[in-house]
C-alpha cells in the first residue's frame, strides 16, 4: 500500500511513462496536458481498447508498448492517475520560480 504512483505507474510502463512526464515538465507545457487530458477523460476507454484492437498493427510496424499503454488507458481511473502523474512536480526538473541571478 506503501507504492508511491510514479512507482506503480512505472511497474506497469516501464520508463515511457517518466520519460513523457520529464519532458512534460522540461518543455512547461504541463497545464496543457493537464487540459488535455480533463477534457479528453471520458475517452480514455475508448482509446485503451483501440490500441488493443492496433496492436498488431503496431508490433507490424515495430512499436512494442502498445499493449502496456492499451493497460494503461482501459484502466477505469487511468485519467485520475495520469492527472496526478502529470501534476506531480519532476524529480530532476528545476523549479520553474527558481530566481537568476
């Protein structure tokens, strides 16, 4: 009970997960994703059941992870838990308020 959410996230996707949220969080452009991802959460489903439904195509195509996202998204709290990811300060990322001197 003790897992943090980065850590299950990270159990289940392996790296591709953090590597999306450092580079969320390098770029800014984490309210961005935060609306995306609150407008776009009833469909979250419906997105994890089409990669399934792809993923032949995909291992066709050489991309191997669609099965893990398809997991991850056909979760019924998969937008919760990608919001609270997202909205998660970076582990290596420097603050954005940090003052140049």
């Amino acid at each position: 009970m003790g897992q943090s959410l980065r850590e299950e996230l990270g159990r289940i996707m392996g790296t591709d997960l953090e590597v999306l949220a450092e580079k969320v969080h390098r770029r800014h452009l984490t309210a961005p994703l935060l609306l995306m991802l609150a407008s776009h959460s009833p469909l979250t489903f419906v997105a994890g059941q089409l990669l399934y439904a792809l993923e032949p195509l995909g291992l066709l195509l050489g991309w191997e992870g669609a099965h893990r996202w398809a997991a991850l998204l056909s979760a019924p709290d998969a937008s919760t838990r990608l919001t609270t990811l997202f909205s998660q300060p970076s582990k290596t990322s420097p603050s954005s308020f940090t003052q140049v001197e």
